[in-house]
C-alpha cells in the first residue's frame, strides 16, 4: 500500500491533509479510488465490465441464453443484476463486484450481500425466463486480483473444466488488476 495517495503521504502529519482531491473525501485512500471516488467512476465501471463481457462470452460457447442487466421487479423496486444465464431450465444469476481487499472477509461479505438483495427476484427470474430452478450468486473478485474461490464452482456450473475455470480465473483477476491500476493512474493525474 504504497501508492502516492495523499493518505500515504500524510503519515505522521495529521489527516487534514489526506482529504481526497478527487471528492473531497475524507480520507484518499487506495480503498476509496478503487472503490468509491466519483472522479473515476467511469475507469470503475470499465473495470467491472470487464470481468461481465469475459463471463458473458464463455457462458454463450458454453450453450447458455446470456441476458445482462435485466430489469426484475419486486417489492422493493427494480433490479438489475449484471447476468442471467440460462440452460435447460435452469438460470445462473450473476452479480459482479470488484472490491479492495482490507481484510480476508471482504470479498465472502460481498458475495453474501449480493445474494441477499437478488433472492427475493427468484419467482421473478422463473416466470420471465421460463425457467424452473434458479441460483443467485454474488461474483467478487478483489481489485488486487485476489481470486474468490467460490466463483470456481459457478464456473463449473457454466460447464468449463477445472483447467478453463483456472484460466478463466486468472484471466479474471488480471483484468481487475489492470483495471485498477487504470484507476489509479487516472486518478492520480486528475488536477488538484
């Protein structure tokens, strides 16, 4: 974590001068441009789309009817899950999420959370997709490229074998590696 964000180089002189130069965040940190500054909001979403245009593309060789950003209603609104795949009545939905990795959990809270708000357009997905079995899965990978172990077994339900689930993984992960470092290079020559 040696980036030259105004955190870093604010270390031992007080945190009024880490504030974002970007946003005027409170703190600029790597976690924050990776994640959250709305000055490379744009270099973010590229970053992610990455990783949905890989997906998406292994998923229609492998025979699934591939559907991105679907609106679903429920009660608490509409919502858009990054990927719908579908397969002989089944349906695979996709969450992608790029995230700064703090801590060993971050990337399972993830997961979680995008579980949490996609389970309740289940009999949505059923009656719009003509399907009668659906899973919801959250897709993080870490903006370091650190791998998500679990996305290896969504991989496998797409059908690839283990070897092109380990390619497509690492292929994943340097995508968001590049990606992020994309961020930061924009950002850090956003004017002061």
């Amino acid at each position: 974590n040696v980036y030259p964000t105004r955190e870093f180089m604010a270390r031992g002189q007080g945190k009024v001068k880490a504030r974002c130069r970007g946003c005027n965040a409170r703190l600029e940190s790597c976690s924050h441009v990776l994640g959250a500054c709305r000055v490379v909001a744009a270099r973010r979403m590229e970053r992610h789309n990455f990783a949905c245009q890989r997906l998406a593309v292994v998923a229609k060789r492998m025979g699934w009817e591939v559907s991105r950003e679907k609106s679903f209603g429920d009660k608490t609104g509409v919502k858009r899950p990054d990927l719908v795949f579908c397969s002989e009545g089944k349906a695979l939905v996709l969450d992608v999420t790029i995230r700064f990795e703090l801590n060993a959990n971050v990337l399972k809270k993830a997961c979680r959370d995008k579980q949490k708000h996609y389970k309740s357009i289940v009999k949505q997905v059923e009656d719009s997709m003509g399907v009668t079995e659906v899973e919801i899965h959250g897709f993080p990978i870490g903006a370091r490229g650190l791998w998500y172990r679990p996305n290896s077994k969504v991989l496998r339900k797409l059908g690839l074998s283990k070897p092109e689930a380990r390619a497509l993984a690492e292929r994943l992960c340097k995508g968001a590696l590049r990606g992020s470092l994309s961020v930061m290079r924009e950002f850090l020559l956003c004017k002061e």
